[in-house]
C-alpha cells in the first residue's frame, strides 16, 4: 500500500484478515502491528508469486479525488504498468510471470461490505 511510503498490512489490519483468510501467504511481519513500512527491496527479497498493489483495475477510468485527499501520488490511481517498470522488483517471480494486480482502494481501504466484494474480485484474479 502507499506511494511514497510503502507498506504491508500487518497482522493487527483488517486487510491482513481478510486476505489471510483466502489462504495467501503474506510479507511476514513479527509483531502485532496494522501496517508495517517496507520497501521495494523488500519486496525482492521475500519474492512473491503475486503482488497486490493499490491502483486502478486495467482499463478503467481513475477515480475522483477522494473529498480531503492531498496525496500527491495517489497509488489508487497507479495504473499496474508503472509497477513492471520498477527496477527494483524486476526479478520478483510476480514480476516476471506478470502476476501482479492493481487493487481498488474501494475494496480493502475501508472496514465494510465491500471488503467482501474484494475478496471475490481477488479469488477471480489469482
């Protein structure tokens, strides 16, 4: 998640719930914590088979501005192209097999009914 800072949902998140609950294994993080800062050299070392990354679904128009947003690069409007160019990752097995998505921040921003909706979204991707 993030743009400018990144981070993974840590195990005290209600994202780290649900997407552990669809059996994925995530980043590990070691303490109880919502969101754990990382970088995108950690992301090459943990290798992932597949990334998710706030952004836009493929194809779509990017959202409005959320009302109080000042985010100056906004990751729900990165578009999954700028995350294949990333040097850094450039040899991340996701990378590589071009297996990684763009989620909505509609469906795992926010605490709600949507987050279910997401989860379904994301069984249909992976």
């Amino acid at each position: 998640m993030g743009s400018e800072v990144l981070a993974t949902p840590g195990p005290a998140s209600m994202q780290y719930g649900a997407l552990s609950s669809l059996g994925l294994e995530l980043y590990p993080v070691g303490s109880q914590i919502s969101y754990f800062p990382i970088t995108w050299g950690d992301v090459a070392n943990f290798d992932p088979e597949i990334l998710l990354v706030c952004g836009r679904v493929p194809g779509r128009e990017e959202q409005k501005r959320c009302p109080g947003c000042s985010i100056k690069n906004r990751p729900c409007a990165r578009d999954v192209e700028e995350i294949y160019q990333l040097y850094d990752i450039a040899e991340v097995r996701a990378v590589k097999e071009r297996k990684v998505f763009t989620v909505p921040c509609s469906f795992f921003c926010r605490p709600g009914p949507r987050i279910l909706k997401g989860m379904e979204w994301l069984v249909g991707m992976v």
